[in-house]
C-alpha cells in the first residue's frame, strides 16, 4: 500500500531555516512529479512548491528565493529547504506524490501533515 510520510516540522523563530522530507514508500512504478502544499488556519491550501520529472519546477510568488525543492528519485523522496522563514509561513505542510497508473494515468497521493511553526 502507498504510503505519504512528512517529517521535518517544528518550531522556529523568525528568520531560521527547516528542512522537511516527504518519502513515499509501498509499490510504486513511477513517481511523475512530489511536492507540498500548505494550509494555515481559516486559509485555503495553496501550493508552494513542486517538482516533475526532469527540470521542471515551480514555486509560489511568496517563497521565491526562500524555498528550495529537490528530489532524490533512488529513494521516492523529496525536499523542501525552508529559508528566511516568515511568520505568514506558519502552516500545516502536505506532502503529495502524483505516482503513474494505467486508469487514470495519474493517482495522487497525499501525507497527513507536518506541522510548520514560526515565531516572530
């Protein structure tokens, strides 16, 4: 079974950094593209970052130069390096995987959430 798993949450103060990690274990043929969503309360989600296969990748306006994403395909996961982080960037962080499939070509995945918390 497909399974999501975030780490890498916490605390920070204002101005620090965080690395988060998203793995994707279970039976997996192809991971076509992995990459994280946020939701703070009272907020819809928004996509922050996202990375396909091959160089293509895409960041919100609000975290251009500040997140990173990189992918390590050999181990189905993928990495979010958080800079110069905002209190606005305070937010339960969701992994998501767009794995292949034969019907529909393509099934998301989604983790439970990590918790991202910074103080000013």
């Amino acid at each position: 079974q497909v399974q999501v798993v975030e780490s890498g949450g916490g605390l920070v103060q204002s101005g620090g950094s965080l690395r988060l990690s998203c793995t994707v274990s279970g039976s997996i043929f192809s991971t076509n593209a992995m990459g994280w969503y946020r939701q703070a309360p009272g907020k819809q989600r928004e996509l922050v970052a996202s990375i396909r296969n091959g160089p293509t990748t895409n960041y919100a306006d609000s975290v251009k130069g500040r997140f990173t994403i990189s992918r390590d395909n050999a181990k189905n996961t993928v990495y979010r390096k958080m800079n110069s982080l905002k209190p606005e960037d305070t937010a339960v962080y969701y992994c998501y995987a767009l794995l292949s499939s034969s019907s529909p070509p393509e099934v998301n995945y989604w983790g439970q959430g990590t918790q991202v918390t910074v103080s000013s």
